[in-house]
C-alpha cells in the first residue's frame, strides 16, 4: 500500500507534502515545510500558503482513499490533517513488522487461485507485489517458496498438473545445483 500511495503522490507531484528529505538539491526527496504567514506577508506569500494549503490537502485525500475506514478513524484522533503527519503516523502505527501481518500476508499469498488463462497478469503481479511487501518487511521469503505457491495456485487440470510436475522437478534439481532457479 505504501509504494503505491508513494508512486500516486509522485505522480500527482505531491510526494513533496509527506517526504522528510532536507537535502534541497534531491528535489523528488526534498520534503515542504509549511509556509508561515503573519500580518506583515505579502500578497506573494498568502498565494504560497494557500497553494501549500490545497496541495496538503490532495495529498492527504490521496492517503486517505487508500486506507479503510478503521484506519482512517484511528489515525484521525492521532495525528492532525496534514498529509505530512497522517503519513508519519501511518509509519508510525503500521510500519512496524508485525507477526501476525507477517502470517496474514503468508496466508493471503497461500490462498491465491489462477482463475484462467485470462488472469494470468493479474496472479503473477499478487505475487509480485507480495513478493516485495515480504521483502520491505524483512521476511525471508525464497525463489523456491515463491515458486511453489504459484504452481499451487493453479487450477487442476491434467495439463497443468504435468506443467506443475516438470516444474517441482526443475525446481528440485535447480536447488541443488549451483544455478537455482529465480521466481521472475
């Protein structure tokens, strides 16, 4: 959830609003501050706050559309409306690695099904994605495991029951060798 949210920000040209960088020449990590204004600013200066004011608030309705409900409702009396602090306190209440996070996502990618042939793109990329959620949280999860899974996840049929048999061969003899197979 997190790269998408990250990648649809970047997209947007909001990333800005919720990144920490301080380094002003990384200008995709480079993080705004919220402007100040006081009684002697500009006119300039009001039309800065403003914009910062409406772009704060499209990144954080970006955030919020990618949670649930539960979530948002609990972050919503944790942290205040910026998109900067509502991304923090993501990080904060759900960054963490978590052994039942780790099991649920375990589970989930268990109980993937390969519908038809059609669905092909849409079954790999779960795995993908998951495969990298694995990774980000720190889990060792191997080439063989994936593997596995995604021969399991598909649908019985004599064709696909020899593919998966010559598959598990090569695998096994892959693990074996000095040149295992990769998932991709």
């Amino acid at each position: 959830m997190g790269e998408r949210m990250r990648y649809t920000l970047l997209g947007e040209d909001l990333w800005t609003y919720v990144s920490e960088g301080t380094d002003s020449l990384d200008l995709l990590e480079y993080g705004l501050c919220k402007p100040i204004i006081t009684a002697k600013s500009s006119v300039e200066e009001q039309k800065t706050v403003c914009t910062f004011m409406v772009n704060d608030v499209k990144a954080n309705f970006i955030i919020c559309r990618c949670l649930s409900l539960l979530v948002i409702t609990n972050l919503l009396t944790k942290c205040n409306n910026s998109a900067c602090e509502m991304w923090k306190c993501l990080h904060t209440f759900h960054g963490k690695v978590d052994v039942n996070v780790q099991f649920s996502l375990r589970s989930h990618v268990m109980s993937l099904k390969l519908i038809d042939a059609s669905d092909i793109d849409q079954y790999l990329s779960e795995f993908n994605t998951n495969q990298a959620r694995f990774v980000t949280m720190g889990i060792k999860y191997t080439n063989n495991e994936g593997i596995y899974q995604v021969l399991m996840g598909i649908l019985n049929s004599s064709f696909w029951e020899m593919f998966k048999q010559v598959t598990l061969i090569t695998v096994t003899e892959a693990a074996t060798s000095k040149s295992p197979l990769t998932f991709e």
